[in-house]
C-alpha cells in the first residue's frame, strides 16, 4: 500500500532519490528520443517521395510501403507493429488526413490478409483492387438428404399435392413468408421502395422464390451472376423480380404490358 501512496506524500517525507547512476532515467528519455526521431525520419521520407491521398478505389499494398520505409530509412530493429504505425501517423501527417484502410476483396472467403492502403507516388502507384476467384464449393443435394433422412425414420412418401390442400377451418394463420421478410437485411430497402402493400402481394412473391429454391437450387446457385431469371406477368410493380435481385446474384427481367410508361425500376 505504500508504493500506492507514495504520490500523495510532501516532499519532505518522500524517500531519498535512488543512488544509481541513472541508466532506467536514461534507457526511458532514449526510449522517447528514439520514436520522435523516427518520426522524424520517416515524415522526411514521405515528403521526399511524394506521398499523396489515391483516388478511390485504387490502393498499395501496406507491406510494400512498409518495406520501402525500412530500406530507404536504414531503421530496420524497430518491431514490425511499431514501425507500420510509426509509417501510418507519417503518411497521415504529409497527407493531411486519415489514411484509408481495408482489406483484399472475399478475404475472409480467400483467407488473404493483406492489408491496403489508399495511398500513391510514383514509386508505388496505386491500383485498383481485383477480386480473387472465389473458392467453388460442391453443391449439396438437398433432394437426396431429405429422402434419406425420411427413409431412415421409415416415414411414408409425401403426397406432391400437399402444397394445395389448405383447409379453410381450425388452420392457423400462416405466417411463414411475413416472419421470413423481417429477418432480411434488405427489408427496410424493400418497404422502403414499397414492393409489397399488403400480406397477399408478399406471400405470392415470397412463395415463388421458396419453389425456386426448393426445385432450382440443385441446377441454379443463388451466388452465380449468369442466371438469368424472366417474371412473365409480374404486374405494375415488378415485386417477384425485384425480390430476386435481393435475394441472389442472378439478373431478373419482369415482363408485363402494364409497365409501359413506367418509371425504370432498374433506375431506383
């Protein structure tokens, strides 16, 4: 407890100053001396390179800059943490503002962790970052899977007519597709834009993208960009072509007399 309130003691009752020769005083002002001269150092380098703020979206690798502070400096024992926020305060200061920062394009899904900065110079000129191929991952056979398990449990087959025998007593009210648009992200976007004014509007759109995702998934990926998929009759609104552009990566055409004269819903 005394070291606890040695700072509150007067003078006159606090203990002697050490007898040493001083060298933890001198190893900690060697410490802060150090790091302003390093940067020092490495703001002289940026200005002497030419360091500017790039233009969006292009970048430079942050490891590159990094290597070429070291090199061009001659600081090479200063720890690589230290150094490249030594490197980052230094290029923020030559270029009046924060430098921005971020990661390669799918890098949780590529594992790559390289950083980039938004930064350029003739000697590290900036570029545009490019998106690495994704990974292909097998399908699954969902089909199969849910044979399997219902003849492993020795259940019956399923009559393919149950989707159309709904009674109209003692059925709850069904509340599947509703519950399924408040968990999107894209519902706010979607009320936003006004797609669906009432339950019978959504449950009709919602129900043709559950049988495309039931029937379909086994020959179309939701992620695949060359999937093209046409709504003959989608009405005024296009909700059931709108919905799959939310929800995939396909590209939907809706066709329908009624949006002759319409506003773009592509421009929206």
């Amino acid at each position: 407890m005394d070291s606890f309130h040695i700072d509150w003691l007067p003078d006159e009752c606090r203990p002697p100053p050490s007898s040493g020769d001083g060298d933890d005083t001198h190893h900690a002002a060697g410490e802060i001396t150090s790091s302003a001269a390093i940067d020092s150092s490495l703001r002289a380098w940026a200005t002497t390179t030419g360091f500017s703020t790039a233009s969006p979206p292009a970048f430079v690798p942050a490891d590159d800059v990094v290597a070429s502070a070291r090199r061009e400096t001659g600081i090479l024992d200063a720890s690589n943490n230290f150094f490249a926020a030594a490197v980052l305060r230094a290029l923020e200061h030559v270029c009046g503002e924060k430098v921005v920062r971020r990661r390669s394009p799918h890098a949780r899904s590529t594992g790559d962790s390289t950083m980039y900065w938004g930064i350029t110079c003739t000697a590290l000129p900036a570029t545009p970052l490019t998106a690495p191929p994704r990974r292909s991952r097998p399908m699954k056979d969902k089909k199969a899977g849910r044979e399997a398990r219902r003849l492993a449990k020795g259940l019956p087959a399923p009559d393919p007519r149950r989707s159309r025998i709904v009674s109209q007593r003692n059925v709850p009210h069904f509340t599947r597709y509703t519950d399924e648009m408040l968990s999107l992200v894209s519902a706010p976007l979607m009320l936003e834009l006004r797609l669906f004014p009432n339950a019978k509007e959504l449950t009709e759109s919602f129900a043709c993208f559950n049988a495309a995702r039931e029937h379909l998934a086994d020959h179309f990926r939701p992620d695949d960009p060359s999937v093209l998929a046409v709504v003959v009759g989608d009405g005024l609104t296009p909700r059931t072509a709108a919905l799959f552009c939310f929800r995939t990566r396909w590209r939907a055409l809706s066709i329908d007399p009624l949006l002759s004269g319409a506003t773009p819903w592509s421009e929206r």
